[in-house]
C-alpha cells in the first residue's frame, strides 16, 4: 500500500476536486470524514467524540474508518481484483 501527500494550491484546484480543507484524509479517492462544506484551501475543523472543535480528527476514530475501509476494498472507487487473470486499473 502506498501513502502519497498531495497539495491543493488554488481555489479553482480546491473546486475541481471538491476539497472540503486541509488536512483531508482519502482512501481510493473516497473522504474518510465527508463533509457537507464548500470546497475551499481553508483549514478543517473535526469534532472530537466530546464535542469539542480540532484541527485534526481524532486518532482512534481515523483508525476506525481506516480499518473499515481497507476491511472492503471493492467498495473503494477504481478497484481492481488484481487477482483475476487479464486484470488491469
């Protein structure tokens, strides 16, 4: 599994991938904490289980949607059954 950084420098860049802030975390292309926000270069704001507003979603909860994620790949945006013969991206 590769993790790759990538940076949103424009408003017009923001827009065409529906960009709801920095940080984003996605897996195949899917937002592990979908927002109902207008896409933006403005920082994000996460709930914390206890309400509270943070910079950064809580690490247990991340953990979670990861697992959960990985756990059905085939649920993942472009996946391929690299196991199939003749498979291909």
């Amino acid at each position: 599994m590769a993790v790759a950084e990538r940076q949103v420098r424009t408003g017009e860049e923001a827009a065409e991938l529906g960009f709801p802030g920095s940080p984003t975390f996605h897996v195949g292309r899917r937002d592990l904490s979908p927002a109902n926000a207008t896409p933006s270069l403005s920082c994000r704001v996460y709930q914390r289980p206890d309400g509270r507003p943070s910079p950064l979603p809580d690490r247990a909860e991340l953990a979670e949607r990861l697992r959960d994620v990985l756990a059905r790949p085939w649920d993942l945006p472009g996946w391929v059954d690299h196991r199939k013969k003749g498979a291909t991206a």
